[in-house]
C-alpha cells in the first residue's frame, strides 16, 4: 500500500484520498477505510461529494450519478465497515457483517469472462451502490474463506490505517513504507538513548 495518491485523476488532488491499493472489491474497502488517514491534514479525506466521486473513478466504477445523500451513506459506512475490520473476534466480525448485508442486501450477479466466471456484486449504472455491494460481498466472501486472520490495521501509532494482509505468515504490521520506516526511526531513536543512559 502506498500514501502516494491515485493514478493521474487523483493525485492532483492535495485534499482528495490518499490511497489507492487496487480496484479489486477487498482493496477498495481498505482504501474507503483509509479515507480517514490521522497523519494526513486534513485527516477526513472524503468530506465532498468531488472526493466520493474521485475515489470511485479511481476504483474503476462511473464517476456519476452520485446523488444528494450518497457522501453521507459511504461516510456511515465507512465507520460499520472498520468496526467490522477491527472486531476482536469472527463472531464479532459476522454478526456486524450480517446486519450490514441485511440492511443494504447486495444482489450477486455471475459474471461471465475469458477464464470462467465469477460471482460480483453491483450494478455499474448507480456506482455509490455498486461500490457498497462489492464491499460488502467481499467481506463476506473474506470472512467465509480467512476469518479475519488478513484483516490488519497499522500499529504505526498514531496511523490507524488498515490493510488486507497477502503475506503468508500474516506476520505485517504497518499500512505502509512510510509507517515502517517512522517505526524504524523510532526504535532507533529508543535505542540511541537507552544506550546513552547505561553509559
């Protein structure tokens, strides 16, 4: 995961989102997450209806209609999604989910393509609601195959972004280079004056 910015469309926008991880269905929930970054100012990155409409277009889905009331329904979301992300437990984890899938119900659609087909959620002609059924679908389909065993959040504090963790010990710990590095310098930092104080 980078703080760079999206490609192009987005990264000339200083106060538009930061993160862009992929636009697969588990990626685009984490950087929905990620809309609220604490070491970036200001820390709320989707507070206009210009940064919903950003971020979808960054993610592949139309950048219109987005309509009155649809920042406001992501911005909710946003929040029951992370503390789905961030439950303690599976059981935790599902039943936030199933109140989240009972509430938005997301219609699955089997997708025919040159390798087969696969299962997606969302109809593209209303983009805000495609994008909800897609994360909603993909949590589901993650809880089912991993629990939450991939579902990470930095320990960079105070960063409290998330990230799916791909690595096969599920052993990462930070969102980001940037988070890891001010870790580096930090237990660095420690050391030096430990070192100074034993002298």
């Amino acid at each position: 995961m980078t703080r760079l910015g999206y490609p192009s469309v987005m990264g000339e926008q200083p106060d538009g989102p930061l993160f862009f991880t992929g636009d697969d269905p588990m990626s685009v929930t984490a950087d929905l997450l990620n809309t609220i970054d604490l070491l970036a100012t200001p820390a709320d990155r989707l507070t206009e209806q210009r940064h919903l409409r950003l971020f979808l277009e960054g993610h592949g889905y139309p950048a219109r209609p987005v309509r009155t009331g649809d920042l406001g329904t992501v911005s909710r979301l946003r929040e029951q999604l992370r503390a789905v992300w961030q439950a303690d437990d599976l059981a935790i984890a599902a039943d936030r989910l199933n109140s989240l899938l009972t509430r938005h119900r997301p219609v699955p659609r089997l997708r025919l393509g040159p390798d087969g087909a696969d299962v997606e959620f969302g109809d593209r002609s209303a983009p805000v609601r495609a994008m909800i059924d897609d994360v909603l679908g993909a949590l589901l389909q993650e809880l089912a195959a991993h629990g939450t065993a991939r579902l990470g959040t930095c320990v960079g504090d105070p960063c409290r972004c998330v990230f799916l963790d791909r690595s096969r010990n599920r052993a990462r710990r930070y969102c980001c280079e940037i988070c890891t590095n001010r870790a580096a310098a930090a237990a660095f930092r420690r050391r030096e004056r430990e070192a100074r104080r034993s002298r």
